[in-house]
C-alpha cells in the first residue's frame, strides 16, 4: 500500500500540523505501508525521517502557491493507493482537487481514496474571532468557490478528537462529508531525561539560576493567549509581598513569533514592567535537547490558548510527567482533566489567572500527584502507537 500525504510545508515553524505528519508518516512506515510526502518546501527539514519527500517549493505568496505541484500531482497521483490532504485554506488542498478533476476527465480507470484531515481549521473560533472579520468573509467565499469542492470529493474527513469533529460542523454551509472519523493524534515519546538536557537549556536563559518556572512553549501569537498570560502572571506577581516572590515560578515564553507585531508588543509589555524584567524570559524557539531540557525542568506547562485543535506541546509536557494549565478551548482539555493533570479555566483574563493561581495553591503533594497523572493519561489517550495503529485501520479498511 502507497500512502501520499500532501501538505503546504513541513516546517516546523508553521505550527503543529507537520510534526503530525512525520508522526503518522514514519509510523505508517514502520507498519510496511509506504509512505511519501509533498509540500511545497524548498528546504529539507528532517533528514532522520523514513519516508521519501518531495520539495516543490519555494512557495510563493501566503496562499503557499507553487507552479510546480498541480502537474506533479497530475503525473504520480495513480501510483498511490491513497492520498491525504493535511491542512485547509491553501494551494495544495486545490491543487489535489484539481488533479483528482483532471484525472477523471482523462477517464482514469482507478483513482486513490481521498481523505482530508483539517487539523482543526474548520473550527468556528477563525470565524467568530475579533480581527478577523476580513479573514472570515474571505473564508466564507473560498468555502463556497473551492474549499466545500474537496471536503465533498473526499471519502472521509479524519478528526483528531471528537470536540474537533462536532465544531467542524458548525462555521460553513453546505457541510456534507461523506463520511467522518476519528483518528485521533499520537506524540512520540520523549528521550529519556539526561543532565545535558538541562545543561544546554540552562546556557539558554543562564538568568534563571535554577530557579523554578512555568514554561509556555508555543507561537508568540494571539491565538495562543500570550497577551492574557503575561497579564495574569503580572497580576499573580503583584499580589505576592518580596518573601513570597521568591517561591513563585518564573516564566518562560518560548517559541517563534518575537520578531512579528504582536510578539514585539509582548516583549514590550515585559519591558515595561520592572518586577515583570526579572520574572519573564523570552528564549524563542527550542529544539532538541534545549526543548527537553525546558519541559523536564518546569514545574507546570501553560498554555492559554483561545483556539487548539490538539495542542502538541501540551501533551509533549504529559510526556515529562508535567502537569498542564490549560484553557477550555484546547479540544483535549476533558481527556487531560478527567485524567487529573490539568488545571482547567476559560481563556479569558480571569481564567487565566485562576489557572495560575489555583495552582500557586496547590499543597506539593498535590502537585506531585498531579505530574504522576500526566504520564498515564498521555499512555491512555495519545501515545502513538495506538493512534498509528488506528490510522492503519482505517487506510486499509478502504482499500
């Protein structure tokens, strides 16, 4: 079996989708199904991964276009026996069905199953955001004239959770996908914890001297609530006297995003603030060793975010044995409550902040307790093998 997942980009900068893909690609590998992916990448991002990649980049304008990725659809389309389109929105979901919309006109006697997996990017929040209004009515009319096209050719729309698939319903019209499954999304296990990890994350943020620290580690972006954060640890910082301040986690906003508007205006709040200068550090983005190294060491995960379809980085710190302080618009908040590792609010200012609080009020014991369920949950809902397992099913099932 030959599987094709096709995607706008593979760079881990844009975001979670394209360490989904590697994690279904090479699992799907290991279980004797060939897998190939095409972005219109000009840059290889991975050399350890197992399956072959095809660059058609660079990608021109923000729509990810590339003259080069319709013909080579048009011509490998048929070795596959099913191709998958990760992401919406941009050229390569058009390109496919374009290329399905020529092959057929050609009278191709078998074309692949399609399957399209939105990665949360029919969740109404993009419509109903404030500053997006123009992106929405956009959205609306590139549903009507070519987004609805896809989703309606294809023989299943895969969702990461069930909250993904129920939201999915409701920002756009006609919605009539053949059929929709779960698959759900693994993450891979973390390298066991080594003293170099630490090592090489503490000559990242050499001010931190040790000290304890919340780590938020995803895009500085508004989306992701950084804004709301940076104001509830201000407030929480405020209401501690100079004794206390000494107990209180520090802060760590790490990912890319702080050369864009709004992260500068982040670190510029931070700036302002002469307790927030001493209490917040901005190490951008983390990879490697320097990543593990910031995820075993924090004493909680934070992640505020208006909007998250899964929230890989949530369930990387599950991973470490790390608690998470999450909102409820993070699709799988209840998997991790119920599991009894998350502290749990709205993304709102004060949701923010009693996250941040109640926490600060846990008892050690509780805290130990709570990083002791982490692990389990993420064995129960999201190790990988059993999502890869799952995916497996359903290829092969239709085929």
């Amino acid at each position: 079996m030959r599987v094709l997942h096709v995607i706008s980009s593979m760079d881990p900068k844009n975001g979670g989708v394209c360490e989904a893909v590697r994690i279904f690609a090479n699992g799907l590998q290991d279980l004797d199904i060939n897998n190939e992916v095409v972005s219109v990448d000009s840059l290889q991002f991975n050399s350890n991964d197992k399956y072959e990649s095809h660059l058609l980049g660079p990608a021109k304008n923000t729509w990810y276009y590339s003259k080069k990725l319709l013909p080579w659809l048009i011509d490998n389309i048929t070795r596959f026996d099913t191709i998958i389109v990760h992401g919406l929105w941009l050229y390569h979901g058009y390109a496919v069905y374009q290329a399905f919309k020529t092959l057929k006109q050609r009278k191709h006697e078998k074309l692949p199953k399609l399957f399209v997996m939105p990665h949360g990017m029919l969740d109404p929040y993009f419509q109903r955001a404030e500053g997006r209004r123009i992106k929405a009515i956009r959205n609306v009319i590139y549903w009507a004239l070519i987004e609805k096209k896809l989703i309606h050719q294809a023989n299943e729309i895969l969702f990461t959770c069930k909250t993904e698939l129920i939201l999915a319903r409701e920002p756009f019209w006609p919605y009539k996908p053949k059929l929709e499954t779960i698959v759900g999304l693994g993450v891979l296990a973390p390298p066991a914890y080594s003293t170099k990890m630490a090592d090489v994350f503490n000559t990242t943020i050499p001010e931190l001297c040790n000290s304890p620290y919340f780590l938020f580690l995803s895009r500085i972006h508004e989306k992701k609530g950084t804004d709301m954060l940076i104001g509830a640890y201000k407030k929480l910082v405020e209401s501690y006297d100079q004794q206390e301040l000494k107990t209180l986690p520090k802060l760590i906003i790490a990912g890319p995003g702080l050369d864009s508007p709004y992260g500068i205006r982040m670190r510029q709040m931070v700036s302002s603030s002469k307790i927030l200068d001493k209490m917040v550090y901005f190490p951008g983005m983390l990879t490697g060793a320097a990543k593990w190294g910031a995820f075993y060491g924090c004493e909680a995960f934070v992640l505020p975010s208006h909007q998250e379809n899964f929230g890989i980085a949530v369930v990387e710190a599950l991973t470490c044995n790390k608690p998470v302080l999450i909102s409820n618009q993070v699709n799988i908040w209840r998997e991790i409550h119920d599991g009894g590792a998350a502290v749990v609010a709205d993304d709102t200012n004060d949701g923010t902040y009693s996250m941040l609080y109640n926490w600060s009020r846990l008892s050690s014991e509780d805290k130990e307790k709570m990083g002791n369920h982490a692990r389990h949950c993420y064995e129960k809902h999201f190790e990988v093998s059993a999502v890869v397992n799952r995916f497996h099913q359903i290829l092969t099932h239709q085929n």
